[in-house]
C-alpha cells in the first residue's frame, strides 16, 4: 500500500533528507516551569502555549504532556505504545508531536519543564527514563514558534533509541510524516525541524492499494497562488511495503513567473505573391530550451492573436518560426511609431513565457471606406490623410483571395487620393491596402474589410483601355521622381524597365501580370543598386509578350 507526500522545500524542511538543521539547545530548567509528571504513562493536560499556534490548518493555544515522550494538542490518552505516521488507529494520539515517542517512566525524580515567551515556546524531557531495564536515560525538547516551525532537539541520548517514533501526526490521523520509526536515527546533538511554508506542492490520492503487477495514476498538483517569482524545489516521496523499494524520492521544480523571450515581428512586412495574410513571427528561447517544447496551441499575439493554422510553424537553433494572420494583427495593434507588442505561450511540461517587440504602425486613414459589394468594372474613389510629414508616398494593392496573393493597383501615389478601377473578375473576398511609405520604409497601411465583385452582367458594357499604352504623367521635367500610367486592355504579363540614353538598364519597376484596367507605377529616381540616378534623359519600356511600349522621361538633380 503505498502512501504518497508531496513536500515542498522548506515546508517540513530537511526531514526527506534526514539532513541536520543547526542544534542550539534552549536551558529552560532554570527560569521555566515544571510540570507534576510522574509515573508511568501519565498525561498533563491544558500547558499554555503562549500564543496561537498554527497546525494542519488549525490552531491551538494549549497542549497536553505525555510521559512517553510526546505530546498532542487535543488528544488525552498516553499511548506507551509507538507506530508509524500517520496512522488511523484510536492507540494513536490526534494531532500530535513525537520526538522520541517511547514508553517511559518518570517515577519520582525524572521531569518536564515548559517556558513560553510571546513567539517561541519550549517543553524538554529532562532525565527520563526507558521503561524497559537497560533501555537507558535521555535528555530531548520540542520548540514551538509563532511562524508554525517546530524543532525537536535532542541533548543526551544515552541508551537505546531503535524503539521509538519521530513524526508528527493531524487531527484526521489521516496526514502526517514519519522521520525514524523503530531505528537507530536519534544521537546526542541532532536536531530536527519542521518548517510550514507555501503549500504548492500536493498529490492525490496520497494513499491507495496497487496489486502485485499493477499501476495507479496519481495527480500532482502545483499551486502558485500567492508564490512569489522564482523557482522552487520539492519532491515526492512513495513509502510502500515493497521489499526491494521501500521508498522512492521524486525531485519535482516550479518556476513561478514568465520565462523572457525575444519576440521579432513586422506587421508591416508581407509576401505579396504567396501567403499574404500572414505577419511573420520568431520567437527565440534563452539557451538550454528546446523551442520544439513550446505548446503552438498557447501562443497569442496582446493576449488574443493565436499562430494561423494554415501557416507553416518551422524551427531553427533556439528560435521558433511561425505566421499571425495580418488582419487580426492589425486589428489589436494600435497606432503609433513605437508600438509595444507583447507573445505570451507556455513551453510543454515547464513554464510560461513572455516577450515584447516595438513595432511601427502608422496608417493612413482612408475618409470614406469602399462599401461591401461592387460591380466588376466600376470606378471608386479613394481619398485619405497621411501618417504624418514624413510620407513620401503610398502604395494601393488588390487581393482577390483574402489576402493569400496581392497585386499592385498603383505604386508610388504622392497625392491624398486615386481611382480604383473594380477588377473584371468577380469575387466574394476582395480586399484593398494602402501601404505609407517614407525613408526608413514601410510606416504602416491600411485595409478595408472583405468586398465583394459582381460578375459583369449579360450585356453590359464596361469601359476598359482600348489598347496597350504607357505615358508619363505629371511634371516633365520630374524632379527626383516621375509617375508614369500604364493602360492594360486585357490581363497580360508584362515587364516595365527604365533606361539611360546609353541603353543601359537603370531599375525595374515592374515584372507581373497586370488585370485589365488603368496602372500607376512610379519610378523613385534610383537604380536597382540603390544609387541615384543623375539629371538627364531616360526612357522607360514596357514589354508585353513582344509587344514594346515606351515612354520619355527627363530627370532632374
């Protein structure tokens, strides 16, 4: 039958180990009194303690004295004779103390002396002696404090001490711990305490019946209420009437508090050909952690934002990659060039963690948004203020898919405002953003809700370019930057490529499928290395399938 304790270090502190806690003995005879023991198996009833004592949970102001060298809060009856704890028998005394529970005989001279000042009260056995002939005279002490620690402490030990119990047992008789029964544990200037602490430690059932070749689960729980941060140290102990293994220790932690992480993430990052709807996310371990242990399922983004379970989840050294869906993110981060974003997510079997990134997210903030349905062809118009001066221009996408692939409806837009032509191709997950760009890069964007494109209607006309054209639009000559407007009659893949006088290639501006329908691009003035372009003469070339197309530019330095 194996009996379960769970103990926290520091809650009986140092009896699983049998380790020595300091001995200091306490001489009360002097000053302390003396109580009328004497005999053998004899109880001195109603002792003051001094103050509230606290035990199992309950609490006591007095106690009562055995001769047999124990001592209970509430129980009356000498038992002279010692057993295991805890133990359910009505030989055993409730809630009790032994320090070396003996049969004992005081006749007439041997005695108990008990002092008790506002927090610490002392009871010593002082000369007693064995009841059995030659079992030898000894000399021990309970120290009770305030705080709930007990101390047994023993000054002279002189004779047999294999015959006794050293333990504590509750009121239930149902709970209790055993430090040496029936062994030779007890030697002159050993001392050993009990210490209450934080119970966060505790098993269920802690005690039941396996038969030979069986097994039994047994619950162990960890409480941190009330625990401050840090690590704690327990363990289990299993006492059984197995021969071979009488009893197994098992060391158990709790780390209370969040273990800190590195978080990495840029909502305003995206890959606009694939996978558009996510925001990408590392999450990095301190070292010695296994990032595979981290539970996918607890990972949130502000508490509310869990890992998209479309997307993939890869790992590399201390790092755990993933994906947040976009729209979420955009919908819990608030505005603002240093924007706190906190993960939160549990590593399997361990502890919690914890990690902040500051992001940016400036939008621009569109003054009407697109309604919810359109008709394939139609032309809205989109007007919005800026993030701020420090805009150099704005870019507007299209996804006919939720956001999975995008495509450019106008680069580098300097203006406040634009047309956007309703693709042809119908859709019930439409999704438009508009993305704020200045020097450093993208500042932040915004996207409107799901819009629905109707088919085009049997019959109905709808106004498209009637031909292939590229024309640069705007100052000429540019000064720094020109816009130029490429007129698409049908869905085409094209490429559009600035050049110098020379022929030389200077920047791509373009390599994708354009839908039919009026596209702004935006030449910055840079090359594809990243320097300037110079004052002079450029031209800019659409190819679509054979088909060239150009257009000039004069650039101004």
């Amino acid at each position: 039958m194996p009996l379960l304790a769970a103990f926290p270090k520091g809650f009986f502190d140092d009896l699983v180990a049998r380790r020595m806690t300091v001995f200091q003995w306490i001489d009360i005879a002097a000053p302390a009194y003396r109580l009328p023991l004497t005999g053998n198996d004899r109880m001195y009833q109603g002792v003051p303690i001094g103050f509230s004592f606290p035990f199992y949970g309950r609490n006591y102001e007095t106690l009562n004295v055995s001769t047999n060298g124990f001592l209970s809060f509430t129980d009356v009856y000498p038992s002279p004779n010692n057993m295991p704890l805890p133990k359910d028998s009505t030989n055993v005394p409730t809630n009790l103390l032994a320090p070396f529970w003996d049969n004992l005989n005081f006749g007439t001279t041997q005695c108990t002396y008990a002092r008790h000042t506002a927090d610490q009260f002392v009871l010593s056995w002082v000369g007693v002696n064995s009841a059995s002939t030659g079992g030898g005279t000894f000399t021990f002490q309970v120290i009770l404090e305030a705080s709930g620690r007990i101390t047994y402490q023993y000054l002279s030990m002189a004779g047999i001490v294999n015959r006794a119990t050293v333990g504590i047992q509750n009121l239930e008789r149902d709970d209790g711990l055993t430090v040496a029964f029936d062994e030779n544990y007890l030697h002159d200037g050993l001392a050993t305490r009990f210490q209450l602490g934080p119970s966060w430690l505790s098993v269920d059932p802690s005690n039941f019946i396996v038969p030979p070749g069986g097994t039994r689960n047994v619950a162990v729980h960890f409480d941190a209420r009330g625990l401050a941060n840090g690590d704690y140290a327990g363990e289990i102990k299993v006492q059984s009437n197995d021969l071979e293994t009488p009893a197994v220790i098992v060391p158990v932690g709790l780390h209370v508090g969040s273990l800190d992480v590195t978080l990495d993430l840029d909502p305003n990052t995206l890959n606009r050909n694939s996978h558009g709807r996510w925001v990408n996310g590392t999450i990095t371990l301190p070292p010695s952690y296994d990032p595979h242990q981290i539970d996918i399922s607890s990972v949130l983004v502000q508490s509310s934002v869990p890992v998209d379970s479309s997307g993939p989840v890869t790992y590399s050294g201390q790092s755990l990659h993933c994906k947040f869906d976009r729209q979420s993110i955009f919908d819990v981060v608030p505005e603002g060039e240093h924007v706190p974003v906190i993960v939160t997510g549990r590593l399997v079997d361990d502890t919690w963690f914890a990690g902040l990134d500051v992001v940016r997210m400036i939008r621009p903030h569109v003054g009407t948004p697109p309604s919810a349905t359109y008709s394939a062809g139609s032309q809205v118009d989109l007007a919005w203020s800026d993030g701020g001066p420090a805009v150099m221009h704005y870019d507007l996408w299209f996804s006919a898919n939720d956001g999975d692939s995008w495509s450019l409806v106008a680069g580098g837009i300097t203006e406040r405002h634009i047309v956007w032509h309703v693709p042809l191709a119908a859709t019930n997950n439409g999704v438009l953003e508009l993305v704020a760009v200045d020097a450093a890069g993208v500042m932040g964007s915004w996207m409107s809700n799901t819009i629905r494109i109707l088919p085009v209607a049997a019959g109905t006309e709808v106004a498209l370019p009637l031909q292939l054209a590229l024309k640069h639009v705007g100052a000429n000559p540019a000064q720094g930057r020109a816009v130029l407007e490429l007129s698409v009659p049908k869905r085409s893949e094209m490429s559009v490529t600035v050049f110098d006088i020379r022929g030389a290639r200077v920047r791509s501006l373009a390599q994708r499928v354009f839908e039919p329908g009026w596209h702004r691009l935006e030449w910055d003035g840079l090359r594809d290395d990243g320097g300037i372009a110079g004052t002079g003469v450029y031209f800019v070339r659409a190819d679509c399938g054979g088909r060239v197309l150009s257009t000039r530019v004069a650039m101004l330095r």
